[in-house]
C-alpha cells in the first residue's frame, strides 16, 4: 500500500493543474472544471489500479479513472483560486464595538502526507476596526484553503492570515476540531481521536475577550453557562391564530348511555398560545413561528374530511366489517367507509376532548422538530359552532430539560418512526450526532441515515465501520429496531429470523462500535414488558427480548471497568405503529381490553421513552438496571 500511495503522489504531482501554468480565465473560478484534455491524471489513476492488481477493465473500474481524476480536480480546487475573488465585495464599513463569533464552519480536505481526509469544523471570532465582512465569505475563506493538499496546522494559519489580510481587525481567534482518517483507518486507527489547533491574535488574547469565545465555542456544548443569568427567568407568549389552521370533519357528542347528538358535520378552528423562555437563537422554545404553524396544519389535515369517533367511549362499540367501520350506540347501528373514517383515542368527540388529544400531539409533534429546545407551555384551543370552544394545555420538553446537554455519537437503529424516530430527535436536542442504522431513512432534520438490512451480517458489519470512523467523544448505542413476527412455540423459522435481528445484529454492532469507545458511553436496549412475561402468540419476540435482557448483564460484566454502563428500557403499551398493526388499528386496541390493563387508561407516548433513554445515557448509576416505563400495569 505504501507503494502505490508513493505511486499516486509522484502522478499526482505531475497532473495536477495547479502545478502547471493556470490560464487566465481559470484563475478566480470557484471550483476548477475538469480539464477536457489528458492531464495525466486519468492515467495516474490506471497505474495505481494496475499497482493493486485490480483488472481496470472490470464493470465496475472502466470508469473510475475518470470518476476518479473529476473528484481529485474538486478536492484541490483551492490551489486555483485567490482570497480577492472569494471575498469580492462583501466588505461594509460597520462600527462595530462587540465580537462576532461564527462557530461549526464544516470543512474537509486532504492531508499532504496520506492524501486520506481530513475534516470537522473551523470556528472564527473577531473585533471589527473599521469593517467586517460577509458572513457567507467566512465560509468560502475556510473552503478556499480546505480545497487543497495541506495540514490542519497550515489550514489554522491560512484561514487567520486570510482574514487578517482582508479586515485587518482589531483582534482575532481561529480553532481547528478536526478528524484525521491517517490516524482513524490506518496506523493507530484511532477512530475518537480529534485535533484541536487555534491561533489568536491582538485583543482576543485578553483574558476577557478569549474566555468569552472559547466559552461559546466548547462550553455551550456540554450546557456549562459561563455568564450569571438571573434566577427569574423571563417567560415569552407566542399567539397562533389563522384561518387555515382548521379541520372541517363530521362527529357527535354523546351525553349518556342513551342519549347523544345528531351525527353532523363543521369547521373546528384551531389556535395555539406557546408560552416559553426564549433559546438562544432568538425564538420562543427553538422553533421558528413557520414551524410552530406547519406542526398544527399538518395535524389539522389528518382531521379533515374525516368522520370523528371515539375508541374509548363506553357507550359506543366499533368494529370492523370488510371495507367499512360500524359503530352502534343505544341500538342504532352506523356503517362508514373506512376510509372516512378516523377513529381517535379518547372517549368522546366532545370538543373537551377534541381540544386535549390536538394538545397532547402538537406538544408531542414540537417535541420531534430538530431546533426545539427548552421547555414550552402549550394551550390549544378548538372551536366549533360560534360561541363553543374548548382549551387544554400540555408541555412540551417537560422531562430533564435542566439535565447538561451531551457531546457524542447517537446510534440508534430502527430510528425512522416510532420510539427511535422520537429518541432520535431527543438525542439531537441534546446535543448527540446522531446515526439512523435502518432500511428507511429518518425524517428528523440533522439526522444522518445509513440504510442497511439488519438481518444481513455483511450490511450491520459494514454500517457499524461507517459510524465508528466517523464517531467522536463518547458513543451511546440503542437497539431499538425489532421484529415482531406473531407466532407459536415451535415455529423455528421465524425464531430464527428474529433472534438474527433483534439479538444478533445488536451484539455484532456493539462488539465493533465498543472496541474504541471512550468512558462515558453506554449500550441501551429497547426490551418490552415481555422481556419479563410471556403472552401467546408471540414466542419468537419473547425469546429475543428475554436473550437482550441476557446480553445486557453479559455486557456489565464484560465491560467492567471501562466505564461504559448499559440498560434495559421496557416501555409498556406505546403508540407506535407496530402496536397498532399488531392490535388492528384503533377498533382493535379498544377490543383488546389493554387501556383497561394500563393504570392511567392511556397508552405510552414515543416522546416519554425517549425522555427515559436519553436519561439513561448520561446516568451511569443505571448501569445493569432493567426499567419499566408502562405507566402501571396490571397484574394478572
């Protein structure tokens, strides 16, 4: 490998068009087109293939050399621009007494002595003379010389040097976080490691000055608050009333065991009041006003159009005919189609109770948008006919909002809907990097998705190389993703399949994930209640449950001493679609009786198991506990 490493530099080299005589019309281009005659670089790319002893002629390498040549134009498209024509006009003269902090630039570029990558983020304070600049340019100065074949120590010096030339300010500081594949996929492999370098000049070396944007830059991440707030905190009410944020759908309220109202069909307005402190970023509880009305119309359409009716109300029987929904009250029987219909978890459509399910999912739904932060009081309103409304409040972000918010790797598998899309968005407000290890993507904005089929050793392999060359400080694993096959003792297929996903594949990613990991990390297990009981019907997800209670203990002791705790996390009855598939929709859960075996009558929210595992992560007096968050079941 050495040799053909030499090989490529000495091509390299040689090809490259900056080593050559740049024309004139190329010069101040923001990235160099890929060069329409024969460079050499193409042919460097066939000798380092031939070196390997890789046929270049195979499917798959009759066009790398090209693919390969483009993607090494655009890595080096540095050395083919200049500062002035990045900069370009974006200098205005400002007055400006503060400092101005532009922190998490994203980088990567290529070390001079692997050619490997390496990448993280540029962080960039200054105290202004006469001018300052375009923010975006910060940007495109630290991607000026991140294009080209340097050393994180030279990327330091260029980027403050840059700015220096440009603003000539009064003061300065520029720190480099980087990771370094050199030291993460060869040598050491040293895959947690990361690089710090800063420079700092003129009046941000002052303590008062260097304190305030090393704070704001490493401080903020672990929750630290380096500046005395005052124990009154201020609360900020945001108003939330359009004309559109409405649901047009058919219901009745019933009043007794005999006695209801007319089925009939309106408009019900919806309005909001957001009571919060205000985040960091300017906006009541991290959420853009947008944001906080495209979360209530989103729920509004779900509502619409639809005929309302009541799982839980005990007057009222559904069940399921063919194509359509029956509902029979006091012996008059109602047939719908189903797909008007849309059976809700409450025990009326009363507007009470319309009103305090559209609370509970909004504040549920905020909970899920990547920038919500904080702790926000929620108060929605539904109106019905003109001088009929109902209001109820919920909480949003209520558990462990005071809690220091961590810095690390989130790894959740099966993080696209349910308990790990929730857990996913907890982690990410939190402060995680978090990792999506399933078949479907996670829609939660921030969140990086590698696909891959649990089931397949190969793919879970490969998946947890990926993350763990990529991971930084401490890792918290969940294995949340399970299979849920309904069957009977003696089905020796399906058990095999299950224990393949939700036994094997969690220890195949631990046992790579863990080799690096630093104290501080931990291992969660998303069990079940049956990972305690056993219920008919489903004998392969009880066998796999109690085996991840089994590897959980195995896993204290296996790790004792390395400070790397883990648990089990047993939610009970929770709204999740797999319940719901399993139970046949709502008609199903209420004929299931399990509301009656549950102390509050309710079912589980995906946002409170969430709130309990990102709890566990950073609580290492947990460690070997199995915790049950069912709301109160009963026995029998």
């Amino acid at each position: 490998s050495f040799l053909c490493f030499t090989m490529a530099a000495r091509a390299f080299r040689k090809c490259v068009p900056w080593q050559r005589s740049l024309p004139r019309h190329l010069s101040g281009r923001r990235y160099l087109a890929a060069s329409s005659g024969d460079d050499g670089m193409e042919a460097a790319v066939r000798d380092i293939l031939h070196a390997l002893e890789q046929d270049a002629e195979r499917e798959g390498l009759q066009k790398t050399p090209q693919r390969a040549a483009k993607a090494w134009r655009y890595l080096t498209s540095g050395h083919g621009q200049n500062l002035e024509d990045v900069v370009g006009t974006a200098l205005f003269s400002e007055g400006f007494p503060g400092i101005v902090t532009v922190k998490d630039i994203a980088f990567y570029s290529l070390c001079e002595h692997h050619m490997l990558p390496f990448f993280g983020k540029v962080h960039v304070a200054y105290i202004p003379r006469d001018h300052v600049l375009g923010l975006s340019k910060f940007a495109r100065i630290v991607e000026l010389y991140a294009r080209r074949l340097s050393m994180q120590e030279r990327l330091t010096n260029e980027v403050a040097q840059a700015i220096e030339k440009t603003l000539q300010p009064r003061g300065l500081a520029v720190v480099v976080e980087a990771s370094h594949m050199c030291m993460a996929m060869r040598g050491v492999r040293c895959v947690s490691s990361t690089s710090v370098t800063s420079k700092i000049t003129g009046e941000m070396l002052s303590s008062e000055h260097k304190d305030v944007f090393l704070n704001s830059v490493f401080n903020s991440r672990v929750g630290t608050q380096t500046v005395p707030r005052s124990p009154e905190k201020k609360k900020t009410t945001l108003r939330v009333a359009k004309e559109d944020m409405k649901f047009s759908a058919a219901h009745y309220t019933i009043f007794s065991a005999t006695e209801r109202e007319g089925l009939h069909g309106h408009d019900h307005f919806v309005s909001l009041e957001l009571t919060g402190e205000v985040a960091d970023n300017g906006l009541l509880g991290g959420v853009c006003y947008s944001t906080a009305k495209s979360v209530a119309r989103d729920l509004c359409r779900e509502w619409d159009e639809k005929v309302l009716l009541p799982a839980q109300s005990p007057f009222m029987e559904l069940r399921n005919e063919g194509d359509s929904v029956v509902a029979e009250f006091s012996g008059q029987v109602h047939c719908f189609p189903k797909a008007d219909v849309l059976i809700l978890p409450i025990p009326n459509t009363s507007l009470e109770c319309l009103a305090e399910l559209f609370a509970a999912r909004y504040a549920h739904a905020l909970e899920l948008t990547a920038m919500f932060q904080g702790c926000v009081d929620v108060s929605v309103t539904v109106s019905g006919s003109p001088g009929q409304f109902a209001t109820s409040r919920r909480s949003a972000g209520v558990l462990f909002t005071s809690a220091p918010a961590m810095s690390g790797t989130a790894v959740i598998t099966g993080a696209s809907k349910g308990i790990g899309k929730a857990t996913a968005a907890k982690m990410l407000r939190a402060g995680w990097d978090v990792w999506n290890l399933s078949r479907t993507a996670c829609s939660v904005e921030g969140v990086r998705n590698v696909e891959v089929d649990l089931s397949k050793e190969s793919e879970v392999g490969a998946a947890a190389v990926q993350v763990a060359t990529a991971a930084r400080g401490p890792i918290c694993l969940v294995h949340n993703a399970a299979m849920h096959p309904s069957d009977s003792f003696g089905d020796a297929p399906a058990l095999a399949a299950a224990l393949n996903v939700n036994v094997v594949a969690p220890s195949l990613l631990s046992s790579v994930l863990l080799k690096s990991a630093v104290p501080g990390s931990s291992v969660i297990f998303i069990g079940s209640t049956l990972s305690e009981k056993a219920v008919p019907g489903c004998m392969s997800y009880v066998v796999s449950k109690h085996a991840q209670l089994g590897l959980m203990r195995a896993a204290v002791q296996d790790l004792f001493g390395r400070g790397i705790h883990t648990a089990v996390v047993c939610p009970g009855f929770t709204d999740t679609e797999m319940l719901r598939s399993h139970l046949g929709g709502e008609v199903g859960i209420a004929d299931s009786g399990v509301l009656k075996m549950v102390s509050f009558g309710r079912l589980v929210q995906p946002g409170e198991v969430a709130d309990i595992v990102e709890m566990v992560a950073r609580s290492p007096a947990v460690n070997g506990a199995v915790i049950h968050c069912n709301l109160g079941q009963r026995e029998s």
